[in-house]
C-alpha cells in the first residue's frame, strides 16, 4: 500500500509523534511519504525508508500566498505519488488536504477536537463544510468523538488511541542534583498558556520535600523554587519519564496526552487535570487521578502516593497493564490500517 502522510508542522509534539510511529512501523511493508513545513526535529526521528517531502509554504498561520502555493503543491504531488491513502494530520492541512485531494483516499485524524473547539474555534465552520470531504475522520478519545458530534459532525467517525512504542530502559540517564531529593515528580510540555507552568510551580512549593522536573522549557527561567529542575526541550524527552516516581500534567484542553501515555509505558502513577480524554486512560483511584485544576488538590494526590508504598506500587502495576492492554503502536496500526483499507 502506498501511503501518503501529510502534518502543518515538523517539530516534535503529540501529532508528529504519531505520524512517526506510524510511518516507522508500516514502512517495512508499505511504500510511505511524508509531508510537512518547517525544517523540524521531526524528520531525523523518520526511518531512511520512508520518503520525505519539506513544502516551506505549508504553515501554521493563515497566508493566503502560502496556502495557495501548498495548495497547489499538493496536488502536483499527488499526481506524481498517485498514493493509496493520504493521511491528513492537524486542523490547517485538514483544511488544505481535503480541498487539494480526492475524498476518497482520505484520511482525516483530529488530535485533540478542544484544540478546534475551544482555541481555534475560527476553523470550526470549515470543519463543518468539509465534513464530508473524506472517507475517514479519526478522533483520539471518546470525549472527541462526543464533542465533534455535538457539533454537527456525525458520519465517518472512528476512534483510535494513540499508541506508544516500549520503552528501552537506560543506565546511564541523570539530572544534576536530583539524588538529593527522595521521591521526582515529572512532567513532559512546552511551556504555554495550555500547560499551566504557573501551577505546576504552585504545586512544588507546596511540596518542598520531591524534587519537580519540567521538560520542555522554551528558555531559561530564573527565580525557580529550589525543588524546580527546568530543562530544555529535548529529542526523545520522554527517556527521563524512567528518572520519575510520578507524572503529572496540569493543562487547560487536551484530547488524550501522548505524553500521558508514554507515562503509563513506563509504569508510573499519573495525577493530572480532568481535561479532554485523559480520564479514559488515567482512571481515579486506580493508576492515578484527575482533578480540577487546582494546585492544592494536585499537591494532596501526589503526597498520598508517593507516600503510600503499596498505593504507589498498585497503581504503577495498573498503569502498565492499561498501556499494554490498548495504548500500544501494534494495536494503534492495526486499527489504523482496518480504517485505510475501507
């Protein structure tokens, strides 16, 4: 089968992550391209197999020259590949993708709908009169598939969670100082509006005793609270999740983290907001909890288990199997490749 992904952008986040593992696993039997701006991490994290296409004119904000010349780029490649399935990745090339191919080889996957619903509300009308412009609209949780069909939208739905590949151990992973504290608490995310910073620092002054990393600084930050490690982001990131004793991400909107589920890949107990899908694979009472975004509710969650052995220990147990059980890349192609074959 030949298949054609297509994303807005090439940096590494929740969407880039499942164009690459999906290309990676299928490119040992399938002849796969992808497509996308920018001159980002993403592509050196893409198998030699697998073809890659750079179009600079496709962006993240509206340009009407830009689009325009995407557009057209778009179809000159189709042409040219004459692909099997072309698989549309984020709202802006959802949009450009769907004018510039034929309906019928489409497949459209939205990455979390509350980013549309919520902060970019501006495409929601055009998801609306191209809801039909595909065989296929993918959503990544049931809360997703909820919401886009309050909206109006209603054929063609499927649901797949994202999947995760297994993670390797390492020996020779550290942070500077962190030995000094006896339990880390972790989290993964640019630093946004989205991904409350803010109460992630509230949370570690409230808990002076564990150490507090962050991954995914977009700069240096000063004036930290001494238990706050603030590192850069980084390829392969999700590696350190081993150096945790818990997850943790507070945030506005999500559909279902990726980041969340690279967690549960490595057995860790989650305590996050109750946003978006993320109560779908972090389960209250049983490898973790979601609450509302409140720093205190957080700091009391994450004190009871790290302080519990037993509590701490069940729930990691618990995270495993959830991610075994369906958050896995084998079992995220194989619905995959169910829905391009239709």
């Amino acid at each position: 089968m030949k298949i054609l992904h297509v994303i807005t952008r090439s940096d590494l986040g929740g969407a880039q992550s499942v164009v690459i593992n999906l290309a990676n696993t299928m490119c040992f039997d399938h002849d796969i391209t992808v497509v996308a701006g920018e001159n980002g991490p993403m592509w050196n994290a893409l198998d030699d197999r697998i073809t890659k296409i750079q179009i600079r004119e496709i962006v993240r904000e509206v340009s009407f020259f830009k689009d325009t010349t995407a557009f057209l780029k778009l179809k000159e490649l189709y042409s040219s590949l004459n692909p099997d399935v072309v698989h549309l990745h984020s709202s802006k090339i959802g949009v450009l993708g769907r004018l510039a191919f034929p309906k019928s080889k489409i497949v459209y996957s939205i990455h979390g709908f509350d980013s549309i619903r919520i902060a970019h509300r501006k495409f929601l009308p055009l998801e609306k009169l191209l809801k039909n412009r595909c065989k296929a609209i993918v959503l990544a949780s049931d809360y997703d598939k909820r919401n886009i069909i309050d909206e109006g939208i209603i054929n063609n739905l499927h649901v797949v969670y994202n999947g995760v590949c297994r993670p390797q151990m390492e020996t020779d992973l550290s942070i500077e100082k962190l030995e000094l504290y006896d339990k880390v608490v972790m989290c993964i995310a640019r630093i946004s509006p989205q991904k409350r910073f803010d109460s992630f620092l509230e949370i570690a002054r409230l808990l002076p005793k564990y150490a507090f990393v962050w991954i995914g600084a977009d700069k240096k930050y000063t004036n930290l609270p001494s238990n706050v490690f603030c590192l850069e982001s980084m390829p392969n990131a999700k590696r350190y999740i081993q150096l945790a004793d818990i997850f943790v991400l507070p945030t506005n909107y999500e559909g279902v983290p990726i980041v969340i589920i690279d967690a549960l890949s490595y057995g860790k107990p989650v305590v996050a907001s109750e946003v978006g899908g993320i109560s779908e694979i972090v389960r209250n009472g049983i490898n973790g909890y979601v609450l509302e975004n409140n720093s205190d509710s957080f700091a009391e969650k994450i004190k009871y288990i790290l302080e519990n052995k037993d509590v701490c220990k069940n729930f990691s147990d618990k995270s495993e199997q959830i991610y075994l059980g369906s958050l896995t890349i084998d079992e995220m192609v194989k619905q995959y490749y169910s829905i391009y074959k239709m």
